[in-house]
C-alpha cells in the first residue's frame, strides 16, 4: 500500500519497484483516465457531471523516472487535487488529503463529503482499503438519488400484455386463440404505455436493497427525511421487483439514459451499476487493471465553502451544472463563473484549494470579476493547518478611489485531533470566523 498526500512533492529513491505500476495513470488527464472503458474508476464529480470549467483536464498525479543503466534510480511524485483510493496492475494507492494527520483516517475529506453531500455520521468509514472504498461510493447514493427524484419517478414506454375484457390495446390474434377457445369473454392484447415500473427504477430498486442490508447502508438510507422519502417512493413505484432478477437489470441498464428531461438519473444510474458490481468488480480484483473511487477535492472545498457562505448572502454560480453564470459583453457573451460573490459589501470570494495562488492567472481573474460586477473587495480562500493571519494588498487604477483590494483569507483546518467528533467541533470555529465580520 502506497500512501500520499494531495498536492506534494515526493523524491523517492528505494522500493523503487512499488511505484513502477503507476505509470499506466501518471501523466494522463482524469479524462483520459474515465475515457478508457477497460478501467472501474469513479471520478467524483467528473465521473457523473459534465465539467464546464475543464478541470477534468488536470492529472491525477505526475510521475518522473530517472533510469542508470537500465535502472530506475530515483521517482519524482506530484500529486494535485485529487483523493481517495485506487488499484493500477495490483498495486493499492491511498491519497489524503494533505491536512490527515492520520495515515488511517482522513478527517478533513471525510468531513467535507458529509457538509457537501448532506449526511450526518458520527463514526469514521471502514479502515480498510477495499470496505472504505465501497462505502465512499454508498455516500454518494442519497445525494444523487435526492437529485434524480427532484425530476419525477422515472417512466418510460413499457410493452404489456393482457388478456380479459377491457381491450384497450392490439389484438394479439395467435395468443387468443390460443388461450381464450373456446370462447370465455376475454380478449388477449397488448398495449405501449407509460410506466414507472421499468429497468431504471428497477434498478435503483435493487441497489436499495443490496445496501440496505448492511448496517452502514441501511443508516444512509434513514440519514433524512427526503432520503427516506426518495427510498419509499422507489419501492412504491416498483411492485414487480424480484431479487432473482438483478443480473438481468443490470444488464438491461448498459446503456446510459439520455433523455433530457431525466438528466439527473445518469449519474444515479452510473453509481447504482457500480455498486451492484462491487462483488464483481471490487477493489483490488484482479480482472481490473484500474478501479477504484477518487474525489476531486478542490471540487469539495468549494461546495463546502459553499455550505458556509451561502448563510452569509453569497451567491454560488455553479460551473459543472451551467448555472448561475456571469457575461462579460453582450450578447450574452464571455461567460464566466466565479465561486462566490455578494452584492452587499461588493466581495467576490473564489475557493482555492492549494498551497498558494498563482499571482497571475489567479489574481487576473479575479481583477477580471472584480471590474464586471463593479465589486470592491476580492477574496482568495485558502486552506491552512496552522494560525495565518489573512493578506491584504490595495489595488491601483480602477480600484484605488473606490478602495478597492485584494485579500488572502487563511481556513484553518484543525490538527493534532484524536477523533472525528473532536474535529467537527474545532472545524466549526473557523466556519464561524469566516462569518460576515471576517469577508
């Protein structure tokens, strides 16, 4: 097991041999990566929601090898913003965050995938590889089934057949004569119509089943009440469900729904086909050459920033859903997404989860949507593990008479913690510090 922090530097020089298989994933875009169909990898959120910002573009990690003779002699690692576990050709991989302290545990990720995807857990998640793994992808289940039922119960044209008096359909000649002589007043037809009962719903229908009956899936499952809600709906809507039949509909749900109206039933769909293949497809099986469950944790930095600001009147554009966009000219031309911005006060705020700001690109952005909505002050946020008091720079030009500046904002993430409880309770200092009184 190979275990790595999020966005670090590692020069390795023994046990070379171990971070040999690594080379099928280093250097390759998570697009290329989701691309290849070979592979049981799960992406969040690139695995189930189109990317509009293009950060699916960035590697998973970078790796260089420096050979002598045939011989590897040294590794040069970068990670980015990517964690959780995977499986290349055998080898197990772990990537925290970079504030666990913890080679077990990850408290920070595991606290912000609760905040984002609305679950509340007081016990941390299996400390094993392959159990923690399955049950990062049972996390997801409530969300994207909350999501999907906001649409409707799925339906769809189903073909039925019938035989009695209420013909309401096509005559089915050769099936009458065969079960209806002599004459006994029913008429067997068949009809197209409407049904919630289908391969789709039917699918979740298992997928319920299969994670109700372990106790961690069952306690998501009653995590609130609109799950509990979404999880009846379901049953109601699926009268014809027969446990034997599950081999069957998965297969029958191969292919991905297109229909535009039940966009949110894809990502629903992709998630309960993995876990219905967790015993097929597991990680670490040996009939996968790359599987496993990864999160993309900038991505979870700024939905869990967004859980915090949005109390405060911000609001949040919503880049991977196309939602919530801002032009630059008209018409309607340009557009542009940034994190967060709030009319009272005239602040833009924009999530950045890494070590540091890039005093170009990041800071001509933000200059960029600090002139569109005519705001006065910009506000970069950072993560930190220790006490750093936040940076402020006046800006020239435009904003020099209105007072306009820019500002690092350091979140503290709670360390030298022994439990999770312990955590949350420290955490939510600094989500009260980051109140109205800090931006």
């Amino acid at each position: 097991m190979i275990i790595l922090a999020d966005n670090t530097t590692y020069t390795i020089k023994d046990n070379l041999d171990e971070y040999l298989p690594l080379q099928s994933i280093a250097n390759k875009t998570i697009s290329d990566l989701l691309s290849n169909s070979g592979n049981g990898l799960l992406v969040y959120p690139h695995s189930f929601y189109r990317c509009e910002d293009e950060t699916d573009k960035q590697s998973l990690l970078n790796l260089q090898l420096h050979w002598k003779e045939n011989q590897c002699t040294e590794a040069i690692l970068n990670t980015g913003n990517i964690a959780g576990f995977i499986n290349v050709n055998g080898q197990s991989l772990s990537i925290h965050s970079r504030f666990a302290t913890d080679t077990k545990q990850d408290f920070f990720l595991h606290y912000m995938l609760q905040k984002v995807l609305r679950i509340n857990l007081v016990n941390m998640l299996h400390e094993t590889t392959d159990e923690q793994a399955f049950d990062f992808l049972l996390l997801l289940f409530p969300k994207l089934l909350n999501e999907a039922l906001t649409q409707g119960i799925y339906k769809e044209y189903q073909r039925n057949e019938y035989n009695d008096a209420n013909v309401r359909g096509t005559i089915d000649i050769n099936r009458h004569l065969k079960t209806n002589l002599p004459f006994n007043g029913r008429i067997a037809y068949r009809t197209r119509e409407f049904s919630h009962d289908n391969h789709v719903t039917e699918l979740i229908r298992h997928t319920i089943d299969y994670i109700g009956k372990t106790s961690f899936g069952k306690m998501l499952l009653e995590n609130d009440a609109d799950t509990h809600t979404s999880v009846a709906q379901i049953i109601h809507s699926t009268p014809h469900y027969n446990r034997q039949e599950r081999e069957k509909i998965v297969k029958a749900n191969l292919k991905v729904i297109t229909h535009p109206y039940y966009s949110s039933y894809t990502p629903l769909q992709k998630l309960c086909l993995r876990i219905l293949r967790h015993e097929k497809n597991k990680y670490g099986a040996k009939d996968d050459k790359i599987h496993g469950v990864l999160f993309d944790v900038s991505y979870l930095w700024e939905e869990y920033l967004a859980t915090i600001l949005s109390k405060q009147g911000f609001k949040h554009p919503n880049n991977k859903r196309g939602t919530g966009r801002i032009y630059l000219a008209l018409p309607n031309q340009f557009p542009r997404y940034p994190d967060f911005y709030r009319e009272k006060g005239s602040v833009i705020a924009d999530a950045k989860y890494k070590r540091n700001i890039n005093t170009r690109d990041d800071v001509n952005q933000m200059i960029t949507y600090l002139y569109r909505l005519k705001a006065q002050k910009g506000v970069f946020i950072l993560p930190t593990n220790k006490v750093r008091t936040k940076e402020r720079y006046h800006l020239y030009g435009y904003g020099e008479e209105a007072n306009a500046e820019l500002q690092k904002y350091f979140f503290l993430v709670p360390q030298d913690v022994t439990d999770f409880k312990t955590f949350a309770k420290e955490i939510s200092k600094s989500e009260n510090k980051i109140g109205e009184t800090e931006l």
